[in-house]
C-alpha cells in the first residue's frame, strides 16, 4: 500500500482541534447492494478499511442506518481499538425500513435512541462528530432543523458527542442551525456536476467549516464527461482521479470522503490527492 503523500495536507476546524487529513474514507460500499445487508466479502470489507487507514486516511464517514448496522460492526471489526488520530464522523435523522426505504427518523426518542446505536455498535463511549441528516429526501427542503439539532446539543452535554455537523441542508438551514450550536461541518451534495453549493462553501471556508462533498464521484451513476476524459487522458489519470482532485483545488476546507470496497480502487483515490490540475485543466473542468 502506498502511504497518502498528501497527508500533510490538512484542514482544521476554526472552532475547535478538530483536525482532519483531507481524504478521507466513506463507508457506505462496504454494505451490500443497495446499501442493504452483509457484503459478499466481509474480509475484503475488512481489508480496505484497514488498508485506508495504513495509507494515511484518518476521517471515516459512515451511518448506523447504512445495512443498517453493518458497516458500524465491520469499521469496529477492522478498527477497534481506534487509532487515537481517527475521527469517526456518523449521521443521525434516518433509518431504514423493513422494505429497504430511507424514513426520517428525527423525534427526540429516536436521536437519542440513534446515537446509542451508533456507540454500541462502535463500540465507542463518545462520538467524534454526529452530523444530523436533515429531512428532506431529495434534497434540503428549508425545513426548521432547530428542535433536531437541540436533542444532539443535549447528548453533547451528557459526554455523548464532541462535536455537531449537518447534512442535506441550505443556506438558511445552515445559519439556524449555527444559532443553536457551533457547527463543524456541513455535509451536502455536491461534485463536478452538481455545484448548487458554491457560495456556500466560500462562506464556510471564511468560517473555518468543513464541507464534505457526498457522492463526490456522482453517486450510484458515475460521473461522465468528454471534458472530464479529455483532462484526465493528458494527466495520464482516471476521470475518476481527476473529479476527487477538482475538488480538493476547489476550497481548502472541503474533505472528500470517496468509497470502495476495492483495493486497487482505494489506491486510486488515495493518489488523487497528489494530482495538481492547471489553469487549462480548470477551465476545461469548468465547462461541466
């Protein structure tokens, strides 16, 4: 395994010694299809974790809801004991149904009832950071997220938590939500394709606020573009690579956390990191 040569490049949180290495890891492959069940290789589910955090990544995003369940007991399989520079970032506000649907899951009773979840099956005695999914399916729906976010206040309180973040949330969302509680992060939709939040991740970065691309690589249906293929071919990278390091250039306080259940596919991810794209290659990306 090649160690992350970019490790150094870190971004620490304005409000707090919260510090991470910028690429990170996202869990959420490592369940079955659909985010459903047990892999059909749970030790080369156990592997890559492993491997991620040898090569240097020290940021792990994962979900209790994700199997549900399984990948808190596959990182506490490959981790546990946690290195003491690992910061495990969970969500909160969802569960899964019977019938594999995504539900909100944001009553007082089943935030508190999530984030015992979450430490159990962990096997942790206080969470690093506990981002709240706010409602909306689709996309951030304005909704108020005030009340939410004061039960996960309370569990910081009680030792449960360090640190709060939010997700799937707007502009207005966000500044509620810092009228509550110092925020860490914001966790949000966004890539080459998708970029409906930049002024919010300028206005975050002024902030010291981590910004956490999800689907940093598009998502179930990959990122496709003859832009993004031409830059890639002339840097003799994957479009893929290319995509993780656009982010990386694009603000200094945005962690990516692209997933895999795939050795050589975490190699890959792991060296965009060291993949500088020019002013030519930006412009070309932009066109996107």
């Amino acid at each position: 395994m090649t160690t992350y040569s970019p490790a150094i490049d870190q971004f620490t949180v304005a409000s707090s010694n919260l510090r991470f290495n910028r690429m990170g890891y996202g869990a959420m492959q490592l369940a079955g299809p659909h985010v459903w069940g047990w892999p059909k290789d749970r030790t080369a589910a156990v592997a890559v974790l492993r491997d991620a955090i040898e090569a240097g990544i020290n940021h792990i995003d994962t979900a209790d809801f994700y199997g549900p369940h399984v990948t808190n007991l596959i990182i506490r399989e490959a981790l546990h004991p946690y290195r003491d520079d690992l910061v495990i970032a969970t969500k909160v506000g969802f569960l899964r149904g019977d019938d594999q649907s995504w539900q909100s899951a944001a009553s007082p009773h089943q935030l508190r009832e999530a984030v015992h979840d979450n430490l159990r099956h962990l096997q942790l005695d206080v969470l690093d950071v506990v981002n709240l999914r706010a409602p909306g399916v689709a996309g951030p729906d304005g909704s108020s997220i005030a009340d939410s976010l004061s039960v996960l206040v309370r569990l910081k309180e009680e030792g449960l938590i360090r640190h709060i973040g939010i997700s799937n949330v707007d502009a207005g969302q966000v500044a509620e939500a810092q009228t509550v509680t110092d925020i860490v992060c914001v966790q949000n939709q966004y890539n080459l394709a998708h970029r409906k939040d930049d002024v919010l991740i300028d206005a975050l970065a002024a902030q010291g606020i981590a910004y956490v691309p999800f689907f940093p690589l598009g998502g179930f249906s990959p990122l496709q573009s003859d832009a993004l293929s031409q830059v890639a071919g002339s840097l003799n990278a994957t479009p893929m690579q290319v995509a993780l390091a656009w982010l990386l250039q694009r603000a200094p306080n945005i962690l990516v956390i692209p997933g895999t259940s795939s050795p050589a596919h975490l190699r890959e991810n792991i060296s965009a990191g060291a993949l500088r794209l020019d002013a030519e290659a930006l412009l070309a990306l932009d066109s996107i």
